[in-house]
C-alpha cells in the first residue's frame, strides 16, 4: 500500500519522469543540500583557525588539545568526509536524474 502511494504521488510530483528519475532527482536534491552543509561546517573551522583541515590535524596529533578543540576536530572531520561523500553521491545520482534507470 505504501509503495503505491509513493508511486502516485510521484507521478503528481513528477508527471514527465519514471518513479526511478523522481527518487533519484529527490535524492540527488538531498546529497546536494548535505553537501553545502558540510562545506558550511568546513568552511566554520577554516576561519575559526585560520588554517587547513590538514594543518589542523597535524597539529592535534602531535599535541594535546583542549576538550573544545578535539571536538571541533572530529566535528571538522565529519565535514570533510561528508563533502567527500556527498560529491561521490552527485557524481552516482546526476545521471540517473536525467535519463532515468532501465535496470531497476
């Protein structure tokens, strides 16, 4: 039942596209926000320390930070590997969105 309300209302949503190119439009729109997100964040820390994700965590490696900077470097690598993620995720989704799926 649930799958067939889906299916009709991406139809209603989406009535030039197959159910497959709408989930992939809604989940590329989903990567693409998450992305400007973490570039958001990573860009936050970039400023607060005037250096590099890379500088950063050298310099927490090799010495013992505060409570507050070892959060903000887990926080940073969050972002950093999110981006990452996120624009392996568009690379996927890009095509799928436009042309739709035949394998699925």
């Amino acid at each position: 039942m649930a799958l067939n309300t889906l299916e009709s209302s991406a139809k209603r949503l989406f009535p030039n596209r197959k159910p497959e190119q709408a989930m992939a439009e809604l989940l590329l729109e989903k990567a693409q926000k998450n992305l400007i997100k973490y570039q958001s964040m990573a860009r936050q820390f970039q400023e607060k320390y005037q250096e590099t994700f890379d500088s950063f965590r050298k310099k927490m490696l090799a010495a013992k930070l505060n409570s507050s900077a070892e959060q903000d470097y887990f926080d940073w690598e969050l972002a950093v590997t999110g981006i990452e993620d996120m624009q392996d995720e568009i690379k996927k989704l890009k095509p799928l969105s436009k042309k739709g799926c035949e394998t699925w």
